[in-house]
C-alpha cells in the first residue's frame, strides 16, 4: 500500500487499515511500508522519526529540564553555534528527536548577548556553548568561548540563568576570563606544551568547555587548548572546580595528547605491540564530554568522548577513551575495541558527512546522542551543520570491556522515544529462535550493524532460505515491524518474502494474519556510485494494532537479484548470493 501517511488516528479514522479478524489459513494484512517517494518520504511521525536536519545549531548540547518549578519542565533545550557573532540562540522541543522551536522570537533575545564591556563584544567566535543545571542553587551555567582578539585568540567564559531561555548574563565580571592568559602560558610551558604568539606575546588559545559532575558530587571542567590557531596540534585538558566560576588550577591535568593513545605517546595492545599512532596525520582532538558507568564491585569507570579529524572534513567523527578517575588517565580504544562511537566509517558513507561534537542526554535509561553533520551530505565542508540523533547502548568489546556503541549515524527511519511515541520495542521480551543460521541472539541485541571494521556486533546470518519465529509469553498489541538489512550490500535482502502474525480478534477469535514480499527501500538504501548499503536502514510494515502472540518473519537467499542489485566479483561477473544477514528485528507495541 503506498499512500500518503496522514498519522496513524487520520489511517484509521479513515478507515484505510480496516482489518475483519485473523483467518484460519491467513489473511492479508493490510499495511503501510513507508516507501513514499511521491510524498517526499513522508512515513508515520508518531512511531518514527528521522535525521533529515533542519536546525542549525554546531557542537549542539542538549539538557532536559527537570527543575519542576520552571515554566519549561518537561522540555530539552539545545544550545549551539548558532550566532557566532552576536552570541547563542536556545531552541526547545518536548521528544529530542523532532522539530526544535527557535525560543529567540517568543524571547525577544537571543539566550546570551554579551553588552559592551564583555570582553568578547564586537569580536565573535562566541563558540560550543554548554549549558548545565545546578539544582543546589537552581541556576543554569551556560560555558562558551570567545574572542579577546577577533579570529585570533580565544578564551573561555561562564554565564548565569534562572531559567534555560536565558537570559545568560556573566557569572564574574564581563571582562574576565575563567582563565588568566598569562598564568595557563606558565603552566602549559611547564607541563611542555607549545603556546602561540599574537603581535610578540605568548598567548593560550582554548575553546570547547564541557561542564561534568561526577557520582561522588565533585564538579570538573572540560576544554580543549586550541593549538591548530597556531600551527599546532589541539588537545583536551581537565580542571577540577571549586564552584563552577573558580578553577582550582593546581588540578590541571591533560587528558589527551594528538596522535596517541596516552598521554605518555605510547601503548602497548593486546599482542604486545607498541602502538605510537592512533590518530595520524591528525591535529584535533577537540569536543569533549564525559560519560561514566558504575562496575560490579561498585566502583566507575570514566569515558572521555571526543571529537578528531577537525570539523569541515567528512571524517569528523567522536571516540571513547577509557579512564579510572574523572581526572584520567585515559586510553583512547582502538577501532577494534569500539573506540569509534560515530562516524563517517572514514569517509565510505555518501548520505552523512562530519558527524561530531555531540553531547549526550538519558531518558528512561536510554541513552541518545546529539551531533551535528554537515548540510552537504556528499562533499563535507564549511557549509552548514545541523542537528541529529540518534541511540546509544552499552555494550561489551571482544576483549569483554564496556563500551559505548551508537547505533548511528543514521539517515532512516528509527522509532521515537517510547516515552513520547507510547510505542515501546517489545521485540526483546520474544522467546527468537531461527530454523536456520547463526547469532539469533544479533537479533535484538538493540545494536544496529553500521561499522565495516567492528567485528563484536554481530549480525543474523543464514545461508538458506529460514524462517525466524519470535514468541511472547502472552497476547501483546503490536503496530509495527521494522527488519533493519545487513550492513553488508553482498549479504542484504532484496525483500522479506513473509511475516505471519498468531493473533485474535476483539472477540477472542483466533487466527493468522499474512503480510508477502515486504520491500525494502533500495532507492533510499543503496549508494547511488557503487553497490554498497547504507547501513540502518530497515523493511518496515505499519498496520492497525494486532493482539499478536507469535510473529514468524521469513527471508529467503534468492537465486538471482534484480539487475541493479546484481553481486559482482572484483572482475565484474555477476555472482550469486551466499548468505542474508539482518542487523536487527525491532516490534513496537505495547
């Protein structure tokens, strides 16, 4: 059925999804695939949602606001690049994965403007504000830099809220820095760090200040020294703060160091191998935000995320490092540890570009993260960024330790926030078994396949025909089933040849429903250069609510494919498939 979607109460008011009851032998289901190209696409918004960009908003941070006493509780605010002249827009929305209103029209402001005297007024680069919420004085703390020289030296600041809309007005006098030029040149040639000059003086360029409390209530400071303004490399550094306006520079500690896993310049990987190079040929380490995660025995282990690659190429991507203490020292993981969070996968992807400088928001227990890309999807650049989302599990590595792993970055349909859709994924509460293949398990792991070189999340695989059968322990209302393909274009599925739903009817009447050759949206999936997917993408089917008790999917490995989907070796002869792998089944219901 391929309609125009006008919400899921619009089908059904309308009738378009009438569906009698669940036959004996099995009845067609009607159902909607989401396959709309003389719509633009258009597919059902309150089960879905999509990263098709729209708010130009680079080095997002997103907050929600839990304070019940403010007029915006229940909304996420994101904060960005928005104005890099004039100072910082907020935007607001109530499910993080929709639209985002601008609050400056409703405001009459933007969130912070510095005034005359501000020591960055009429000079700009007011960059990569991080807002935070203190709820022991219930005040927002909004971090940014700015220029005491336009376009040439960069410096950190705090600003002060009663409510995330702002107004932000400076936290200490409107001149001051959080730090003192003169003093970080000291300790920075101390710990044998390059400094730049401007017009003779040295002079300490920082930017990309990120906010973190840690479990045990003690509050730290994030930031990057910006070493490419003058021909150097950028790194991150760590301050502990006595409140959040006063460092307490004597903690001042770098955590990360260009072209290395350590500090040290140095690691050693599992085979005994030194590793001197991680990051090569690249200057930025740039965007950090912590994360942490409590261990069996009680204790945590600290995650240092960050930006690499430098924010106009395509290959801007975020990784993890590894540390015991919020103060480090950190190990950045290798690509085959999971070090990668999100990225381009260098540069093989043609429908994202320059996915960085991110920030993390949990709800219910799920992580997201918040990034920008680039508005050029292909090419990359210095054109515009915009805001995307996307999910975030912990997982764990083949050498069994915890990482964080994205299932991103993605261009296709994704189910909302079950929280805000009301639609939860009820496939992992299903008995799966598969009459034939390996890692049924893969099949609701909650991870999406996407990476070319992560070898720890699996796939389901089979090498013939099978049928894979998810069983509940009771009747559940289900709505939507959602079949993401492999990442893999050789092992893909052209179609799903069958879903058979075990349900019953408001009467309690027993049957089958039946839906045949599920597409898949290859127009949308497929690199338009070359025979490769873009990975995330699933054959969805949407359908008035079922009470269902089993679901059996089957795919099949076909003989032949279509023309432009046929297989070829490296020598250009068409080849037949060997195997059909799928990343991950996802059922919303209730």
């Amino acid at each position: 059925m391929r309609k125009k979607w006008t919400g899921i109460a619009g089908l059904l008011l309308a009738g378009l999804f009438a569906f009698g009851g669940c036959g004996k032998s099995g009845t067609a289901l009607p159902h909607d695939n989401q396959i709309h190209p003389e719509f633009d696409r258009a597919y059902a918004s309150e089960l879905f949602y999509r990263n098709d960009l729209g708010t130009a908003a680079p080095d997002p941070c997103v907050i929600q606001i839990t304070d019940k006493d403010s007029t915006e509780y229940g909304y996420y605010y994101l904060y960005g690049t928005s104005d890099p002249n004039m100072g910082f827009r907020a935007f607001r929305n109530k499910d993080l994965t929709g639209k985002w209103e601008d609050v400056t029209p409703e405001k009459n402001d933007l969130a912070f403007m510095p005034e005359a005297g501000h020591f960055a007024y009429n000079k700009g680069n007011f960059w990569a504000p991080e807002v935070i919420y203190d709820d022991l004085d219930g005040k927002y703390y909004m971090f940014y830099s700015g220029a005491l020289v336009a376009d040439r030296h960069r410096m950190l600041a705090v600003a002060v809220a009663d409510e995330p809309y702002g107004p932000f007005v400076p936290a200490v006098s409107p001149s001051q820095t959080l730090f003192d030029n003169d003093d970080m040149v000291a300790r920075m040639e101390t710990m044998g760090v390059a400094v730049g000059t401007l017009d003779g003086k040295k002079i300490f360029n920082c930017i990309d200040a990120s906010p973190y409390v840690s479990p045990q209530g003690d509050k730290y400071l994030y930031f990057v020294h910006e070493g490419t303004a003058y021909g150097r490399k950028s790194d991150i550094f760590a301050v502990q703060m006595e409140n959040w306006t006063t460092p307490m520079m004597d903690t001042l500690t770098q955590l990360t160091k260009c072209g290395y896993y350590t500090v040290d310049e140095a690691f050693t990987d599992e085979d005994g191998s030194n590793v001197p190079n991680y990051e090569a040929n690249n200057g930025v380490n740039e965007g950090p935000y912590m994360y942490q995660r409590q261990q069996a025995d009680g204790s945590w282990k600290y995650y240092l995320t960050l930006s690499i690659n430098g924010y106009m190429d395509k290959s801007y991507s975020v990784i993890q490092a590894i540390g015991d203490s919020p103060m480090g020292p950190f190990r950045k993981l290798t690509e085959k540890e999971g070090g990668l969070l999100i990225s381009t996968d260098w540069e093989r992807f043609d429908h994202v570009s320059g996915t960085g400088h991110h920030s993390f928001v949990t709800v219910d227990g799920e992580i997201y993260i918040v990034y920008h890309e680039h508005v050029a999807r292909e090419t990359g650049g210095l054109g515009e960024r915009d805001v995307a989302v996307d999910r975030v599990v912990w997982t764990k590595n083949n050498a069994g330790v915890d990482v964080l792993y994205c299932n991103g970055p993605t261009w296709s349909l994704q189910p909302r926030i079950a929280k805000h859709s009301g639609f939860d994924n009820i496939a992992p509460a299903a008995k799966v078994k598969a009459k034939r293949g390996a890692n049924v398990e893969a099949l609701t792991d909650g991870m999406l396949s996407i990476y070319s070189e992560n070898t720890f999340v699996k796939e389901f695989e089979t090498d013939k025909t099978t049928t894979i059968t998810l069983t509940f322990d009771d009747y559940r209302e289900v709505s939507a089933v959602m079949l993401y393909n492999s990442k893999t274009f050789e092992k893909s599925f052209v179609e799903i040849q069958e879903i058979a739903f075990d349900c019953k009817d408001a009467n309690g009447k027993a049957g089958t429903a039946t839906i045949e050759h599920l597409a898949f949206d290859w127009d949308f999936y497929k690199m338009s250069a070359v025979n490769q997917m873009r990975p995330g993408g699933s054959a969805v089917a949407v359908f008035h609510p079922l009470l269902c008790k089993e679901i059996r999917i089957t795919v099949e490995v076909p003989k032949t494919r279509p023309d432009e989907l046929a297989i070829m070796d490296e020598l250009g002869y068409f080849i037949e498939q060997t195997a059909v792998g799928i990343s991950e089944i996802v059922v919303l219901g209730k």
